[in-house]
C-alpha cells in the first residue's frame, strides 16, 4: 500500500479506510494482533485485514460487517484528523489541473498544514517529481513528516519548518508550480517567483477573503506574471432518491363502469434533488504564469 | 530583451511536425507546424516556418508577406479596459486608433508529455470543441485517482482530449485501455497533447463489440480472427488478379505494347505490396486485440472513466466487470437522467460504494482596484458527474445463506404457533 501507488493484498503497516456505510468512514493503521472497535463489533487485524484484499467485506464480531478499502488522497482529505482548515477535493482537483501538475513536476506548497492537498499532489507528480511543502508551525510540519511516512510516500516530499515570506521554500529555480495558502500571499510571491523553473511556471494562490486576493492580484502584476486569473468553483451534490407523488382523484369518469378507487393512487418517480443549501465559500483560487526570465 | 539561449533545462525547440498552441490575449489555437503553409488565426496569414528551432513562449510579430519576426522587446499586456468606479465615459475619445490591431502577441507553446505547458491553453482550445468543461475534466481526473503506474479504462467519444488527459497524467507509466465503438477509437485530441513516442506504447485499445466474448471467454485471438474472411478474400484477390495478368498478355500479343506491359506489371508489383502490407496490417491488429485482451481478462483494472454521448447505464455495467474492487470509477454525461439510472441500478446490484451524483459552479472574478467583481458564472453547462469506489461483490454464497436462514425463521415461526 501506499498513497501514490495501488497494491491488491493488505499487509502489516497499511493505512486502510474502514467504510461503515452511509458516508462513515475511518482510516485505521494496521497492526498484527491489534484491534478496532466499530458500532458493529470489533475488527481483529490479523485474521480480518491482513492478508485480504482490499475491497473486501469484513465481518465484525457482533456480526455486522464494513468493506476495507485503499487509501486514496481523496479518501484521506475527507477521514484526516484536522489540524487547520482543509482544502477539499473539488478545489483539490481545479488547482491541480490548472497547476499542469504531472508525473515529474516539482512542486511547492506553503502551507502543509493537514497536508490534504500535499497528499493529492504527492499521489499526481509521482514517481518522479517532488513535494517540497513548508510549515511554519513545528508541531504540524512534524506530523505531517510523520503521515508521509506511514503512507509510504517520504520519498517524494521534504518538509521545512520555516516561514516561506521570510526564507523562501528552501530551493530556486527548480519548481515547475508553486500554491500557496497562507494569511499574506502577496509577501511570499517574490519567494515564489525565485522558486520557480527560469523557463516558467504556473502559480496559484487560495485566499479565502476577496481583500487577500485583491492585494495577491496586484503583487503578481507587480512581479512581472501573466494570465492572472481568479476564480471560484462550487461543488453540487444531487440527492438521488424515489419519491412518491399522490395522484389526484377527479372521480369517475362519465360512462365508466369502473368503481372508484381503482387502479394506482400514487406514482413512484426516481429523481435526484439539489441540496436546499450549496456548499459554502472555501476560497477564490487565482493562478498566474512566471513567463520565461 | 534577448533571448537568453541558456538551455540548462535542455529544452526541445520547435521543429517540424510539432504541434503548438498559437495564443494571442485569450484565443487559443492548435495548428501543426509545417513547411510552407499558411496558417490562419485571428484573421492573419501568416507563416510558421520561422518558429522551428525556437523555444516555447517565444513571441512573434508577423512580418511583411506573413513571415514570423522575433519579437524585440517585452511590452506589459492589454489592460482591461473597463471602467474605474465612480467614473463615465463623458471623457472618451473616438480616435479610430484604440480599434486597430498593431502588434500581435503570438506565443508559441509546445505540449509535451514530459515538459507539459500551459495545457490550460490547449483545455481552453478543446472548450469549444467539446461540452466538457475544464473544470468537470479537472473533477474527473482527481475523482478517478488517475496517477502514474494505474491501469485505467477509459471510454469516451471527446475526440481524444478525455483519453489525453489521462495520459498525461499518468505520464508515460502503466497502461491505459480505450475502448471503442465501431471500427476505431477517434483520437485526434490525443494528438495535439504532443506524447514522447514511449507514451503510445502505454495505450491500448479495446473494440465494444468483443466485451461479451471476452468475458465469456470465447474470444478467438487465433491468426484467423478479426475479419479473418477479409483475409482469404483478399488472397483470392490477388490469385485472381494474376490469373487476369496470366490471361491478358496473350491476348495483348497481338497489339506488342512495351509500355502497357511494364505499367501492368507495375500495377501487380503494387497489388501485391498492398497485400502483403494489409497482412501486415492484420497481422498487427491482432497482437494489439491481444494484448488489450490480456490487461482486460484479469478484471483488475484500477479505475474507470466514462465520458460519452452513449447512454452510460450499459457502458458503465458492463465495463464495471473488468475493475479491481476497492477502486474509483468516473461517469460524466452531460444530462442528469442518465446518471440518476445508473445510480439506481448500482443501488440494486450493489459492489459500489459513496455513489455521488455532482456538478459544479465556476465563477470568475475580475480583480482590479476599485474594479473587482464577478463576471462569469457558468453553471449547468459543464455536465454532471457519477462517481463511486467499487468493492468486492456479493458472493451468491453469502445471499444464499442469508435467504436460508430466513426459511428456517419463518418455519420456527410456523411452528411456535402450531405448538401453542
């Protein structure tokens, strides 16, 4: 298993999502001999994971069952523990597309937080690119050093503990694409720019207040980038359901000798409503080209 | 400014063959470059012969007879011009000058799997060929978990530029299987994406029309199969085309023609080469069906994406059958209905999981001081996806047993009551 990469059989150290059904989920670390509680009884790793296929269903001890699946970046953006606040898949994939991130890319990200974008990215410009993602709060940087490792994928990432406004990502010249989601974009562009490849690169930076992006906007004019674009995408999700519609009883019909009452009162239809609320605000994303030095 | 011609990076230049993404302010263009011809864009001829062995993002003017000159100095971009708030036009001068187009911006990019630029430009090209908007194929790809060393289905009717982008995703590692409708996949999109030579070994393809056979595990890979009637028809093409060749000399004997005779056996050198290549052809063809077969048959594909004008329901059951469980599959259509049946009967056979149904809003925003607001809200328009993780299928064992244990409840039941 890793997070950049599909494997068939679990094994011993895997990180698995437990699917409980209904959008309930949890990633457990698979241990031999240990255990997990879940409302339908307890997991025992060694007999019920370790050596099954991923995708399997596992049957509890009280005797209801869950499926084990493979981590994904997806998957994790929405079991992680939160640190800070996340960004979540359908910003994930815009940033991503529009990055050109790809097998290879090196890429820089600041902040890491709780590392749900650097696990996208990670996955995306693997086997052959690199992460170099930087985290001015010790703790955080730390655990995300951690969960790397765990999900096999230490190799494609460095992680600094510093402030990209003042020190930079840690490297010049060599990124193919730089994000940042910090409070004072505009103070990290310079960094930026420096960071990036002299041929170009593509740049995005995720604010979620309009005052950020205004003040983003302006220095990376200031900094000689082109196609300065910002926009906002919104995720919809239908309500797939069969509802019941009554149908009216306009009484018998002149010359009928049907009695009343008969035939169906009521019609199934299979419909899928949108949410009465869409999903709120996260961010504007504005992304922006270093032309060539 | 000159051109710093410092390839430290080693860059390729632009050569012949190539193709490139013409761009001037927000229109884009994919042309070829190739020797001679004229290229129209933005309503200018010009040339692009003057562009190969230049770097991408190089600018061009155009010169007098349509000839590509470098362009000298760097000048800042068009600016918006919209108004300040606060202001009018009161002040505005008709000058004639703010309509004509003196300079032209004409950057030439090239798309490589391996130096990918601005695929955003080419994703902007392929908007106006395609009802799939950027931010839906962003969706899909992300969606699908679509990364290097995967093995992905992927059916769709977008001229390519789905399959592309998988592609390049997936960077040249692994292998992606295009299923196709008809005679042959279209992948004219894919084209334009610009792969190294060693990414076309990754892709594979897979005719519709042999899935049942295939699963049924009926289908003849033999050197007879796939129009294995053409061939001997052919063969008797030819015997027959030269027992015409045997019979007409003779009868030519009596008007000595030299040259007829040497453009008669000409035409049967090129009847039989053309035989031979169409074995070759043939020959070809199978041992591509083969190897697609040979990814398809273990039924451990890694992913699926479908994105057509065919109605999904049947293409996705049916192509469900060849994926690993516990992996994500990707159906995009650009009516809702379609989806909303699928869904429905993924419901009922079950081996799928966190089944969704989405579409997404993209708003853009022009930012200026004093001048930002919203200015483009597209909705709707961009299709809606059906998304989901599979998982293992219910063994008829469990079902089997969960319907035995049911009987025995109900005779338990019966007998309660008769003993009562």
């Amino acid at each position: 298993m890793s997070f950049a990469e599909y494997s068939e059989i679990i094994q011993e150290g895997d990180v698995v999502i437990i699917f409980l059904g209904h959008e309930s989920m949890m990633p457990i670390k698979v241990q031999s001999g240990a255990q997990t509680q879940t409302r339908y009884g307890a997991i025992r790793h060694s007999s019920d994971l370790i050596g099954q296929r991923f995708g399997s269903k596992v049957t509890c001890s009280k005797g209801g069952w869950v499926y084990v699946l493979h981590p994904t970046p997806e998957l994790w953006t929405v079991n992680l523990p939160h640190r800070t606040q996340i960004l979540y898949t359908t910003d994930i994939a815009n940033i991503t597309l529009m990055l050109e991130l790809k097998p290879g890319s090196v890429v820089c990200e600041s902040g890491t937080g709780s590392g749900s974008l650097s696990h996208s990215i990670i996955r995306t410009i693997a086997p052959t690119g690199h992460l170099h993602t930087v985290e001015f709060h010790a703790q955080r940087a730390e655990k995300a050093m951690q969960e790397f490792k765990e999900h096999k994928v230490s190799h494609l990432v460095t992680v600094r503990n510093q402030d990209v406004c003042k020190d930079g990502f840690g490297i010049t010249g060599i990124a193919d694409a730089v994000f940042l989601d910090i409070p004072s974009p505009w103070e990290a562009i310079t960094h930026a720019k420096s960071a990036m490849k002299r041929k170009g690169g593509r740049l995005c930076s995720f604010s979620p207040c309009i005052e950020q992006v205004q003040r983003t906007c302006e220095a990376l004019l200031d900094h000689g980038f082109e196609e300065i674009c910002t926009l906002e995408v919104l995720l919809r999700v239908h309500d797939v359901r069969a509802i019941n519609l009554p149908l009216p009883d306009f009484g018998p019909e002149e010359g009928s000798a049907d009695t009343p009452n008969t035939g169906n009162t009521s019609v199934i239809c299979r419909t899928a409503t949108p949410p009465r609320e869409m999903a709120g605000h996260t961010g504007y994303l504005t992304f922006a080209t270093k032309p060539r030095d | 400014m000159a051109e710093s011609v410092n390839d430290s990076d080693a860059e390729s230049r632009i050569s012949f063959g190539d193709y490139v993404v013409l761009k001037r302010g927000d229109v884009f263009k994919s042309v070829q470059v190739e020797n001679k011809k004229k290229v129209i864009f933005e309503k200018q001829w010009f040339f692009l012969d003057n562009a190969v062995g230049q770097l991408f993002g190089t600018r061009f003017e155009i010169g007098a007879g349509g000839s590509l000159k470098l362009k000298a100095a760097k000048h800042s971009g068009d600016s918006l011009d919209s108004k300040e708030a606060g202001q009018d036009n009161r002040h505005i001068l008709d000058d004639g000058k703010s309509q004509k187009l003196t300079r032209d911006d004409i950057e030439t990019l090239k798309e490589q799997g391996l130096k990918g630029q601005h695929l955003y430009s080419i994703v902007n090209v392929f908007v106006y060929f395609s009802h799939l908007r950027y931010d839906t194929l962003a969706q899909i790809l992300t969606l699908g978990n679509i990364h290097a060393g995967s093995k992905i289905l992927v059916f769709e009717t977008c001229a390519g530029l789905v399959l592309g982008s998988v592609m390049e995703r997936m960077g040249g590692f692994g292998s992606v299987i295009q299923m196709y409708p008809g005679g042959g996949p279209t992948r004219a999109g894919m084209e334009s994406f610009g792969f190294p030579s060693h990414f076309h070994e990754t892709l594979h393809e897979f005719p519709l029309c042999k899935v049942n056979a295939l699963l049924a595990g009926t289908l003849d890979l033999s050197e007879k199969d796939a129009d294995g009637n053409r061939r001997s028809e052919s063969s008797q093409e030819t015997s027959g085309v030269s027992e015409e060749r045997s019979s007409e000399p003779q009868s030519m004997e009596v008007s000595v023609d030299q040259q007829e005779e040497m453009r008669r056996v000409e035409r049967e050198r090129l009847r039989e080469q053309k035989a031979q290549e169409k074995k070759v052809k043939m020959e070809e063809k199978r041992k591509k069906l083969a190897s697609a077969a040979a990814l398809l048959e273990g039924r451990n594909a890694d992913g699926l994406v479908i994105a057509s004008r065919f109605h999904p329901c049947p293409v996705l059951m049916g192509l469900l059958k060849f994926i690993a469980p516990s992996r994500p599959f990707v159906v995009y259509c650009q009516y809702r209905e379609p989806l909303i049946e699928c869904y429905t009967k993924l419901r009922e056979q079950g081996g799928a999981i966190s089944l969704r149904l989405t579409d997404s809003w993209l708003r853009h925003y022009q930012v200026l001081p004093n001048r930002t607001h919203p200015v483009l809200l597209m909705s709707g328009g961009g299709g809606y996806l059906l998304s989901g993780t599979t998982v293992a299928a219910d063994s008829a064992k469990t079902r089997n047993q969960h319907k035995s244990e049911e009987h025995v409840a109900k005779r338990l039941k019966l007998d309660e009551i008769s003993s009562a």
